[in-house]
C-alpha cells in the first residue's frame, strides 16, 4: 500500500487535533531520517528505494526478521512519553482514549530496548499542584477542589501499571508537550553518546509530534515512531499526525525507511 500526499502546504499545521484525510494502518513505523525502523508489518510507501536496513543484519530462519547491530544500540534511546494514569486509565482527568490499547507494545518496546542495551528514558508530566507550571489554558484544573492533574506525588502521576523504571532507566520530568523544551534532555542524551531515537507513548498530536520535531531540529541521526506504540484521542487524528509527521511543509516526503515483518530491536 502507498500512502500519497498532495505537493501543496497542508493546512492547519499547528493544530494539536490537525486531521488529515490520508490514513495509514496501525503498526507502521516512520523514520524521519535514515535508520531501521521497527514495525509488524510491512509496508511500502510507493516507488522504489533502497533498503534503509544497512545498519541491520538479516536472522536466519522463517520471516523477515531484522536485528540493529549491538554497537548502534548503544547510541539508542527509547522515549517512552507520558504513560501515567492520568493520561491512560479511563476516566482520568486527562485520558487519552487509545492510550491503553498500546500499553502492551510500549512495554514490548521497552523490554526488547533493554534487552539490546538502549538508553531507555521515561518523559513524565509532573506539575505543582496549584498549576505554576502549568499552561495557561489548562490552569483552571489546577487549585483548591480541582482534579490537578499529574500533580507531584500524586497518583496519577504514576506510570501506568505493567510500566516500571528500572536500575539503568532515567526519569526525565516535562511541563510542556516536547520532551525538550526547558529541560536538560538533549545535554543528557549529548553526553550518553546518543545520535539515534525511539518514541513511543501518547499522545501523537502533541507531545509525541513535538518531541519529534524538536529531535529532528537538534540535528538527531534518527528518529524513529513506532505507530502502534503511541496513540490518540482517535484513530484519525492518530493517523493524521503520523502522517504530519512523514511529509515535509511543502507536500515533499522527508527520508523515510522500509519496513520489515517482526522487527526486533
């Protein structure tokens, strides 16, 4: 299946709920520049390319099966962003509604990161809990007799049951949607040695689309999405920000890599 966009700027760029009338299915992954990305399925994006997998090495046996280089992981990060009960369990203050859906393949994405040696880095929001760090137009939850969302301590604050930080893992806590934005996370990843990055979590529009963009300004190797581990309010508006995030401002397509069945980091 190709996915095909019109060579013309899309509108409504900066809207957080931005629709696009072009869909992609559920477990695609998208590369904004040259790395393996990981998916379960495969997927062509119209055209002939070259394999992108010159990083990988092919697994003997049945299947498409593909593993990254020991090496390459060390430089790897894995972001998992925003996966508190806040944002996933039903009728939190700030549910995400497909949030829970991809709990189990953020957890497999985060097992299998490990297991190859990623940095794995988890994005939380964690705000006072009169809302002095809060944006504006959501300061209203925050104060006396209000829910307060993802308050400090608090527990919906907390990651999601079947998420742990383990020993090795790093907490990064954010106020904004990017993961960068008036944090330390790109001097962090600078002096880990990191040129090449992962994001899963919720939710797509916004805090996974702007951490993505900031990451591809910051001149990062990769940057790679794993689609069927991050979510939104709705598959439309999912799959509109995925592909947001594919095509450059002028309709043109950024680099973007093969996928192969079963990938395994």
């Amino acid at each position: 299946m190709a996915i095909k966009c019109p060579s013309v700027l899309l509108p409504n760029r900066c809207s957080p709920t931005y629709l696009c009338s072009r869909s992609i299915p559920s477990g695609l992954s998208l590369n904004l520049h040259k790395s393996l990305s990981l998916s379960h399925q495969r997927l062509g994006f119209g055209g002939k390319r070259s394999s992108p997998l010159s990083t990988a090495k092919r697994v003997s046996g049945g299947g498409s099966r593909w593993v990254m280089e020991g090496s390459k992981w060390k430089r790897t990060a894995l972001l998992v962003v925003d996966m508190q009960n806040d944002f996933i369990l039903p009728g939190g203050p700030m549910q995400v509604v497909g949030g829970a859906a991809v709990v189990p393949s953020v957890r497999k994405a985060v097992e299998i990161g490990r297991k190859r040696g990623a940095l794995i880095i988890w994005v939380v929001r964690e705000h006072d809990p009169f809302g002095r760090d809060v944006e504006v137009f959501r300061r209203h939850l925050y104060g006396d007799g209000k829910e307060k969302p993802v308050s400090k301590g608090s527990k919906g604050a907390e990651l999601v049951e079947g998420l742990t930080i383990e020993e090795g893992d790093y907490k990064l806590v954010k106020t904004r949607f990017s993961a960068f934005f008036a944090t330390h996370l790109d001097g962090l990843l600078k002096n880990a040695g990191i040129t090449d990055l992962v994001v899963v979590g919720v939710q797509t529009p916004n805090c996974i689309r702007q951490t993505v963009f900031d990451a591809v300004a910051l001149d990062y190797k990769s940057v790679t999405v794993i689609v069927d581990a991050t979510a939104a309010a709705t598959p439309e508006i999912h799959n509109g920000s995925c592909v947001d995030m594919v095509f450059g401002e002028d309709g043109s397509r950024w680099a973007l890599s093969e996928h192969a069945n079963n990938v395994e980091l």
